[in-house]
C-alpha cells in the first residue's frame, strides 16, 4: 500500500501532533505542578502554616517567620512523590482516558536550618520541593484519520526544587516580622515517547496495513532561574498570627532540548491566619486552627506545559495538642483543595491528618503526616525537628 506522505514530512508532523496531544491528553493529571506540598506538620493541617507559622519551611514560604525564632533548628523531611497513571483510547487527538493516582516513591523533599542573629532577627537557608508531576500514559489501536497508534507509551515528569536563603526580623514587642529572601529555582523535565505507526485504510487487525518509520521522542534536561521572596506577619496577641507572603515569578533557562516545556515558575501570593486556644478541656493542652490562601499568577501559557494566571489554593485545618508519657502529643486534621492551573491539568481535594511527639526536656520533635487524595493517590510524611541549645 502506498503511504500518502513523504516519511520525512509525516515524522515532523508526527511529532508535533505527539507533542501537542501529549498536553491536551494530561487533562486529568492531578496539578501538583506549582502547589506541591513539601510535608511536615502544616501538611496534617491542611497546608495552613506556611504564610503564619515560623519553623525551617518559612524561608520559602514566608521568611517573616524568621524573626520569632529565637533557637538555632534543623529540620528534615521526607515524604512521597504523587504519580498518575493515563490509559487512553479510541481516538489519538481527542482520547478517551482513565487516570489513576499512585504514591509515588519517598525521598527527602525538604531540608533547613535557622541560625538566630540576635536581636530577634534569624537567617533561613532552606531545600524544597516546590512542584511535582509524573504521568505514564498508554494505550494501542489509537485512530487518527488513516493513521492508527499501536503501543504508545509516554511519560512526563516535570519536578521543581527550591533552594532559599532568607532573612526575618521582629520588632522589639514581637507583635510583627519582616523578611525577604532570595529562591533559586532548579526545574526538571523528562518526557519519553515511543508508538509504532501504520496507515491503513482497513482495520488494525486486518493486516492491511503499512507501518511507518517514527522517530521516539526523548526529551530531558534542567532550567534555571532566580526569584525573591517578602513577608510579613503580625501578632495582635501571643496566640494569634496573621500572615503575608508574596514570591515572585521566576523565568527559566538553560538546556535546549526542554527550554519549550515550561518557561516561567508562577509567582505566590499566600495569607494565613493561625490561632491557639491555651487549656481547651485541661490546664496542659491547647487547640490552634488555622486557613490559608494561595494564589498562583505569573505563568506562562507559551510552554508545551502550559501554566494560567489564577490558580488557587484554600487549606484549613485543626490540631489538639494534649501531655503524653513525659512530653506533648499533637492530632491534626485538615483539607487543602487545590485548583486547576492550566490546560492539560485537573484540581485536586486533599483530606489530611497527622500526629507528632515532642519529649520534655529533649531538643527533638517528630512529625508524621498523611494525606488521601480525591485522585486515588495518598500522602505520608515523615518530619524530624532538631532545636539547638
């Protein structure tokens, strides 16, 4: 049978339909991209401590929170990375799909260090995970005029890490903070694609068919850019805190071969309010509560992976910290919904929970946290706090 194009026209045109149905056929990936949760005990929360609270993760999130630490800290946590899985059907431009959400493997998504200055002033160095995605998407028998798609498989991974160094101070009354920091933004991207192509003017199965010659797509390398972070927090009262964040959209740049997948990092604008209630049932607990905003603007809607202006990010959450065998024990539970940022992606409702223990007298703390997901995927992170004497 003769093949109606020229195998070097039909590769190119290939190509870029594999591209383009590559973003639109990610519809219903889970959009973690941005809005990706580092762990920790604001995770059992719900998200809710990153514009008010004050511990290694406030370098990125709001360096504000700096200036109240009064303690040199170390802190480490690893949790699960979230993967989706894609089966796809029926027509390659406009699919049918099914898409499954995985735990992903664990690995170390945030480690910081607060280092006091004096005078109620800090400095924050801090690693973090900013956003994460990885999609395996597959299918056979995929139709697309006299074009049929057998065995296609495809995977996009797409992972952005933090690196911050942040200063916080707080006025002498400790009733408000200042901070401003500096993030450099190291993003991954990784997309395989392979499938065998034939024109037939018959079904697949028939036989009648002519396959054609395709090159596999394989695409990876890293960007690079640099961004900056201010904050502000105030605390009308010792059990209250309101707080104020806003980093800025980062640019990337670097490697050729990914530079069309993702050209701009959003900017973050996050408001938070946390409050303790001291002796709830007995002298010796206490309950904080507490919601965040996080509102993502800035992206860039020229990439492959195409980012919007307006997503959204809500968390509220609650924890009930009670005496435990010689130290404090805290429960936690929360939701965080997380909205669609761009074309190719979907929102996503997290329920959380967690607990941790903190010994008297002792400079540690550790945290564990999950989290299930509307999407199929469930979260656990586990968190350990060193305070220096």
């Amino acid at each position: 049978m003769e093949v109606p194009l020229n195998r070097v026209n039909l590769r190119t045109i290939t190509c870029a339909s594999a591209l383009l149905v590559g973003a639109a056929g990610y519809s219903q990936i889970p959009d973690l991209l941005t809005a990706f949760d580092a762990g920790g005990r604001s995770l059992g929360l719900g998200s809710t401590l990153g514009a008010s609270g004050s511990n290694t993760q406030s370098a990125i999130t709001n360096p504000a929170g700096l200036g109240y630490s009064s303690q040199a800290q170390f802190n480490m946590t690893a949790r699960n990375l979230t993967e989706s899985e894609t089966k796809i059907s029926n027509s390659f431009v406009d699919p049918d799909y099914e898409v499954s959400g995985t735990s992903g493997k664990r690995v170390i998504t945030h480690l910081g260090y607060i280092k006091p200055l004096g005078k109620n002033a800090s400095l924050g160095l801090a690693y973090s995970v900013g956003g994460y995605i990885r999609d395996r998407k597959t299918g056979t028998n995929l139709t697309d005029g006299n074009l049929v798609y057998r065995n296609y498989n495809e995977l996009l991974r797409a992972k952005t890490d933090f690196f911050a160094i942040s200063y916080g101070k707080a006025s002498g009354d400790f009733k408000q903070s200042f901070g401003a920091g500096v993030i450099m933004a190291s993003h991954n991207t990784r997309n395989n694609q392979t499938y065998q192509l034939f024109n037939s003017n018959g079904t697949p199965d028939t036989g009648d068919d002519t396959q054609i010659p395709v090159t596999p797509l394989e695409n990876s390398g890293t960007l690079f850019g640099l961004g900056a972070v201010v904050g502000l927090q105030f605390n009308p009262d010792a059990n209250t805190s309101f707080g104020f964040s806003l980093r800025t959209p980062i640019e990337l740049s670097g490697d050729a071969a990914v530079e069309d997948y993702y050209k701009r990092i959003p900017g973050k604008f996050s408001a938070g309010i946390a409050r303790r209630m001291d002796s709830v049932r007995t002298e010796d607990d206490s309950l904080l509560v507490g919601a965040q905003m996080d509102y993502f603007f800035g992206g860039s809607s020229a990439g492959i992976i195409h980012r919007k202006n307006n997503q959204l990010a809500l968390g509220v959450g609650a924890e009930y910290a009670f005496r435990y065998r010689g130290g404090t024990m805290p429960i936690r539970i929360g939701f965080r919904n997380v909205g669609k940022g761009g074309d190719g992606f979907s929102q996503t409702n997290h329920f959380t929970f967690g607990f941790g223990y903190a010994p008297d007298g002792s400079n540690y703390a550790i945290d564990l946290d999950f989290g299930s997901s509307d999407r199929g995927a469930s979260d656990l992170s586990l968190s350990l706090t060193y305070r220096f004497k």
